[in-house]
C-alpha cells in the first residue's frame, strides 16, 4: 500500500478545496485532488472522522491502494478559518444538506464577509435539490452531474470502481452558464484523474441523472435489479419518470449521449476480484445511518407529479418503503422481489381506480377481511413478508 503526502506548498496563497463531506464521492475527490498536488481539507464525522484522522483516508481502486494523509475536521467550528482563494464541495446526501448550509454560510473569511457572501459553493449530489438549497444562501453556486461509482461503508476506507478514470464530472454553474472559476476547477479535476467537463447547461445532466437514480431505492430495498422482473419495474419507475419530466417541460440528456460522455472512460470495475456491493442508497442501508436519500430522488419525481397531475404511483411506493427501511433500519435488500412486485401491481390499480386494491395473499393475517379493500387512502401494506430484526 502507498501511502500518499500532499505536496508541500510555498508561494502566494492558492486554491484550497474543503471538501464537506468525506465518504464515497467526498473521499475519493479529496484523495485525487490532493494526489495531485492541491490544497484540500476534509470534513467528516462520527466513526469515519476518527478513523480519518487515526489511519489517513484509504482509497481502494481497480488500479491502486493508497493512504492519504490529510487535515480533517468535524464542521465549521473546528476549522480555524476559510480563507478568500477555498472552494466548498458539498459532497452529502441532500437530506442533510439544509443543515450543513446552515452551519457553513455564516462561516468568516479572512479579510471580511462570510462563506455565504465570498465563497463559491460547489454540489456534487445525486438529485436536483442540493443546488436549489444552496443558492438561497450563497450567492455563487455550481452544480455538477456526478457518474462516480464509489463506495464508502467502513469507516476509514473509500471505494472508487470507476476505469480506467475514477469518475465523470460535468460541472457548470447553476442555473445556467460558465465562467473562468468553472474552468479552473475542472482543470484540477482533470489533474485529479476525473473526466471533468464544463457545461453551459447542467440541469440538463442532472435531470438524466435524476432519471437513472429512480431504481436506486429500489436495489436498496431489494437488492439489485438483475432478475428480469426487477429490470421490468426500474423500466416502469423510469418511465413515470420521463412522463413527469415532459408535463414540466424539463429537458434532460439522453441515455446515447450519457454514454457517450462515460463509456470506456470510467467504466464500473471491480475491485480485487468484488464488484460495487450497491449504489448510495443501499449504503445508507448498509451503514444503519437512518436515513436516505429517496425524498429528493423518487420524491422529486412524485412533487412534479403532484404539480402536473401525473400519476406515479410506483415513485410513491419506493419512496414510502425506503423511509420505512431507513428509519426502521432493516436489513439493505431484504424485501423480496415477489413481495415489491405485489405492492407494485397494488399501488398502479390504486392509481388507475381511485381506491387501493391490494393483491391476494393466502398467508394474509386471519383477522383481515380479504374480500373488503382498505378503507380509501389506507397506506398499502407489505401483506406476508415480516421485515429480519433491525440492525444494531
């Protein structure tokens, strides 16, 4: 195992890249940029902090095991101050996103004003939120369309899969358009070994990218889609998805043109020998975190439905059981793919009849009534699976 120093430093004040958010994505961006010779600061907490700080960050990739030995901080009041040439990588989940922006807008910049008022803030998130969230408190922000598959599930430890580059990158400035900054960063980012690219336009990959994390509660909840009843339902999930999108008028890449700017570029490798075990989701499941990301993915989808009167019933479901399984902590994966395609067939008729419909199950609880439906908008009830004990 290497075990990789920043380079030192000497010279007029440069770009320090304070990377809030240290796991799967936060970790691996942190650990290239620093490879590579940038200024970079670490912002974890909990177990992975400790481990962080004990052990160094250590990236696991198809190519290489390396340690990275960087500064690391719990949150805004352990970091002694920005200074005016730092760039902010929002690298959480988007649920924790609003409390993050608070704790870190009102921070001071040397030399007068705050991280709100001075620092350009950059999300590198899955959904289209984060960035709405952030330039209400910052004046500049960028967004990038990120296609890094990672891993982060021990503490200490961070996997990229990504081959022959670690990641995709298409950054921009949000809403719309670039700058000089935009090209500063990607060029750090290419040096990083990161296909980056500046685009005047990045809700136009967000939104492609919203559409391809629609399946993602699902591979939480059921593990992953490769059975072809599973590959039928992501099918279904996603076209709810693109029927939305088009009520909203909201333009999105095609899947020709997503794959044309990642195919042979950062290819999904496995690892010694182990593929990625699952997406973001699945880890969030994985870790017993309590919390997932689902809200701002299929609950995108279901808040423009709502908007639009377009029905997406199965975005509902997915997004209901992936709270379930967050909040209860059960097992990644655990429901049976039988079981989710019952309540699948349930939640289209309850949307198709105005009343819920729940399939037939002989092994159904005896006090239920099987020839009388719940009343009207009675949640849809997982009918014969019990959920494994939770996870401690």
């Amino acid at each position: 195992m290497n075990t990789a120093q920043p380079p030192p430093t000497s010279g007029p004040p440069s770009t320090r890249y304070v990377i809030i958010g240290a796991g799967a994505v936060g970790g691996t961006l942190g650990a290239g940029l620093s490879q590579s010779g940038c200024d970079v600061v670490c912002i974890a907490r909990g177990p992975h902090l400790t481990a962080l700080r004990r052990n160094g960050l250590r990236l696991e990739t198809p190519r290489s095991e390396t340690t990275h030995r960087l500064p690391c901080f719990e949150g805004p009041q352990d970091l002694s101050e920005l200074h005016e040439h730092d760039i902010l990588i929002l690298a959480v989940k988007t649920q924790d996103t609003e409390d993050v922006l608070h704790r870190w807008a009102q921070k001071p910049v040397r030399g007068g004003g705050t991280a709100a008022e001075r620092l350009p803030l950059v999300h590198m998130q899955n959904g289209v939120e984060g960035p709405r969230l952030g330039l209400r408190r910052f004046r500049r922000v960028y967004a990038v369309c990120v296609w890094l598959p990672s891993s982060y599930i021990e503490p200490g430890l961070v996997r990229a899969y990504g081959h022959p580059l670690s990641g995709v990158l298409q950054l921009g400035k949000y809403p719309h358009g670039s700058d000089e900054l935009a090209h500063r960063i990607t060029a750090d980012l290419r040096a990083a070994r990161f296909h980056a690219i500046v685009t005047t336009d990045v809700t136009y990959w967000l939104y492609a990218k919203l559409l391809s994390n629609l399946s993602n509660a699902l591979e939480a909840i059921s593990g992953p889609p490769t059975a072809q009843e599973a590959k039928r339902l992501c099918g279904q999930v996603r076209a709810e998805g693109e029927r939305v999108l088009a009520a909203a008028s909201l333009a999105y890449a095609t899947l020709a043109e997503q794959r044309a700017t990642r195919e042979g570029i950062a290819d999904l490798t496995a690892i010694a020998g182990s593929p990625r075990a699952g997406g973001s989701s699945w880890q969030s499941l994985a870790r017993g975190t309590g919390t997932i990301e689902a809200d701002h993915l299929n609950g995108e989808i279901v808040l423009l439905g709502r908007l639009h009167d377009v029905p997406v019933p199965l975005n509902e479901l997915l997004q209901r059981l992936a709270h379930r399984f967050a909040h209860g902590r059960l097992p990644a994966g655990s429901l049976p793919l039988e079981e989710l395609n019952r309540l699948a067939v349930a939640a289209i008729a309850e949307a198709r009849h105005g009343s819920p419909a729940p399939p037939r199950d002989s092994d159904s609880d005896s006090d239920s009534d099987s020839d009388s439906p719940p009343k009207p908008h009675e949640p849809l009830r997982i009918l014969s699976w019990q959920p494994p004990p939770a996870q401690q």
